[in-house]
C-alpha cells in the first residue's frame, strides 16, 4: 500500500484540508487526557526557567502557546513549521491568546534548521518526528541549536499501535493500515529512537509510556474520526464513500456505547551533553 502522510506535506495542501488540520490539532490540545501528557513532560523538562525555546514542527502553536501561557515561564520561545499556513494560523492563536509577543513564529524545515548553533536551553518536537522522513535528521539539528546542559523533549505516538474495534475483523484492521498510512510517515519511530538518540550523541534523561484509549463512547477519538473524512480521501488511500462509511460507523458504535479506540504514546526527555 502506498503512504502518503498528509501532516508531512502541509506545505502542498489546500488551505480547506489545513483547516481541517488546525481544528483537529486544537481539538486533540483541549483534550483533558492530552493535555495532561503535554503538561507531565513541560513539567519533567523544568522549561520554565528557560529563557529560550525551540519549538519544531509547531503546527499551529499548540506547545508554544501552552508554554507562553505558564505563569512560571519568563522567556520566549521560537516555533517553526514547515507551513505558512499552520504558521499564520498559529500567529492569529497566539493573538487571540495575549501571547503573541512571547512566541516568534518561524516558516522552515526542522531537518535543517537555518538557527544558530547554542542558541536555545531547550527545546521541544511534539508529534512531529513521525511525520518526518528522516528523524536523526532532526535529531542532530535539534543536539546542534540546544545549549550543552540543555533538554531535549521528544514526544509522539506509537503509530504502529493506533487500532479501533470493527465488528468485521478483517475490515477493521484494514482501516487501521489506512489510517497509519495517511496520517504517518513512520509509525515505529518511537521504538527506534533509544538508537536514534544514541547516534545523534544525546543522553535520555527520562521515559515515559503513556495509553490513550477510550471503550464505549468515542470522546478523545472523536475529532480524529471527523477529520479523517477529509484526510484519508487526500491521503490517497481510499474514496470519500468508503471514508465517510467507516467514520459513519465508528460514530455508531460510539453512539450504541460499543466503540473501541488506542493508540499509545512516549514522552523522551533528552539531554545535550
């Protein structure tokens, strides 16, 4: 099957599928159990006595935002992304928010990041290292801009466990399969990376696994569902029909208190030797 990661080329998509895009990542951010993960590794990270951090692969600016917004957190922080887009969407957030004057945002390509070297006392790649082709790439920017001493967080999920119950088996883990290839360039990043650290010369200062899973009624899940009408048909993975027709009945079985959706996720804190 063919894989065509939508969140890794959003510098080609139509601004409608962007906004999908948007309302989907903003959506996930207010979400209490996601919300939580991000705040546990800020939170083992100590970024709040950063002066400056970097935030790669900001989307629309969710991290920077919820950084900027932390009584505690005094400096600023630098948010890149591979879309205008995304970018300008996160700029317009970060307004609305009063915090605009704490976050610069930046156009560019996290594997080659046009920074200075030791410019930053940490910095952060959320859910981005699964949409990139080449993570040590990112890695290695990410080791060359961060001060010595400082942290690295490194945090996404395990694609290759994302699944959702369907009463046809076969069906089911199809869709699975269509889903991880239209949302994710490499699903197993996230177990390859203790090598990946290793080869980019960090050190893992802490690990933590997290489950995001929900039986019964699609809460979390629910904006996921929504936005893959729009994502998987761009994908080229499958029609608009058969899309609707799956979220059609995932949202059935969420009404009939039937659903089944999980995906787990890692938070790795790194440091720069």
């Amino acid at each position: 099957m063919s894989r065509t990661d939508v969140y890794g080329i959003t510098d080609t998509l139509d601004d409608s599928t962007l906004q999908v895009l948007v309302d989907r990542l903003e959506a996930r951010a207010k979400h209490v159990k996601f919300a939580a993960m991000l705040s546990e590794y800020l939170e083992m990270m100590r970024v709040d006595a950063a002066q400056h951090v970097l935030d790669v692969g900001c989307g629309a600016g969710v991290v920077a935002r919820t950084l900027a917004r932390c009584h505690r957190f005094r400096g600023k922080v630098t948010a890149i992304d591979l879309s205008e887009y995304l970018v300008r969407a996160g700029q317009r957030l970060a307004q609305a928010e009063g915090v605009a004057e704490r976050i610069e945002f930046l156009v560019g390509d996290t594997q080659q990041l046009k920074l200075p070297d030791a410019g930053f006392d940490a910095a952060i790649a959320h859910t981005l290292l699964s949409h990139v082709e080449q993570p040590l790439m990112v890695l290695q920017e990410l080791r060359r801009v961060v001060k010595p001493g400082g942290q690295i967080a490194i945090f996404d999920g395990d694609y290759a466990s994302i699944t959702f119950g369907h009463e046809d088996p076969k069906l089911g883990a199809r869709f699975d399969l269509i889903v991880r290839n239209a949302v994710i360039t490499n699903a197993m990043v996230m177990r390859q990376l203790p090598r990946l650290i290793a080869q980019a010369g960090l050190q893992v200062v802490a690990f933590v696994p997290h489950t995001l899973a929900e039986a019964g009624r699609a809460d979390y899940w629910h904006s996921s569902i929504q936005s893959f009408r729009r994502i998987l048909p761009k994908s080229g993975q499958v029609s608009a029909d058969e899309a609707n027709a799956w979220a059609d009945t995932m949202e059935r079985y969420s009404a009939q208190g039937v659903f089944f959706g999980s995906c787990n996720f890692y938070s790795y804190i790194l440091r720069r030797p």
